[in-house]
C-alpha cells in the first residue's frame, strides 16, 4: 500500500494544500484512502471535518504528533500524510520509514530554496529513500516574476523528479474552506489548474 509523504521543514509552503488535494484525487480513482497529520496545527484534519457527506470518503489516519507514525489499518489502499514545519529527529525518520514516495512543496523565496536543499540533502542521504521517489513541486508561483525564474535555477538543478508549478489561486483556499479539491467538482471550473496537477497525478499513478 502506497504512502505518499508530504514534506518541507519550512513553514507555509503548501503541505496541507498539497496533501489535501493528492487525497481527493487518490479518491478520485476509486482507492480507499487515509489522510494522515503530525502537524500540531491539524490543518487536515481540520479539512477533514469540512468535508460534505456526499463527498467521497477520506478517512481519518490518526498520526498526530504526540502518537507514533505507524502504517494505517487494514482496507486502506491509500495513505497520504501531512507533516509539520520543523520536522528533523525521531519524527522524521519516523515519517520516512512509512513512506513509499515523499513529495516536496517549495515556494520561490529565497528562504524556501535554502531550506528545502537542506531538508533534501538529508532525505536523499536516508537509507531508506529512493532517490527516484522524491518530487519536488513548486507552489503559489506567478510564472511572470523573477522569484518564479529563480525557482526553476533551483529545481533545474537538482537530481529529483521536478513535477512543475502550481498557480498561485484563491482556488484553493475556497475549496479547502468547504472540505473539499480539484477533483470534487466539475473540471470545467478548474481546467487550468487540473492541468498543472497532470505531473503529479502521472506520478503519484506510477506505482
């Protein structure tokens, strides 16, 4: 059963946006999926408890941060888990144990470049990641700005998957405000952001 990780030691990225919406698309398809979190904010939990009746179903992976990270009960085909800024020590090793593939959000700050090439400086040196299972997306990027050139100088750079940009959209602040992402409502509404998620449905597929 397949474990996507999500995770960025920075603040604000875009890990529960992230995480949020690579869950309703593993719904999307048919799985039964868990949404895990050991962010003290609960953000996806928090989602969780937004989420309509009649949506499809996403369960409640309980991996908070005072509990240990274990592998989420039988029936689950699917798990996604969120994880907080700041994670290093035993709560990272903890994470990357259970995962099958970890994604890496970054925003196109100079803070978010310095902070992500440590965090995967130290993901690539564990024992237990394949290189070949770790993405990087960029998020909230206008496409027009230097910060969004300097983003590519990075990722360009780098010897992980580079899954492309998310748009930066009030989008997806809506739809989390109602338990819900992209793939609970009618793609003509979101084509263009559907578009840009193709990458990493491509990826989160290839299992």
């Amino acid at each position: 059963m397949p474990v996507v990780l999500v995770a960025n030691p920075k603040g604000g990225v875009g890990k529960s946006t992230l995480a949020t919406n690579i869950a309703g698309y593993l719904a999307s398809r048919g799985h039964a999926v868990m949404l895990g979190d050991i962010d003290r904010q609960q953000s996806s939990r928090l989602w969780l408890s937004l989420r309509p009746p009649e949506a499809r179903e996403i369960r409640s992976w309980d991996a908070s941060e005072d509990g240990d990270v274990v592998r989420p009960p039988r029936g689950t085909t699917h798990a996604v888990l969120d994880t907080p800024a700041g994670l290093h020590g035993s709560r990272f090793k903890e994470a990357v144990a259970v995962a099958d593939k970890v994604l890496v959000p970054l925003q196109p700050s100079i803070f978010d470049i310095y902070a992500t090439r440590d965090f995967l400086d130290k993901l690539l040196s564990h024992r237990r990641i394949d290189k070949t299972q770790v993405a990087v997306i960029g998020m909230r990027v206008d496409a027009r700005t230097l910060a969004a050139e300097r983003l590519r100088e990075f990722v360009g750079g780098l010897d992980v998957t580079v899954l492309g940009e998310l748009r930066d959209t009030q989008i997806y602040v809506q739809l989390a405000a109602r338990g819900l992402t992209l793939f609970d409502i009618a793609p003509g509404r979101v084509q263009r952001d559907l578009e840009q998620w193709e990458p990493i449905c491509r990826w989160l597929d290839d299992e």
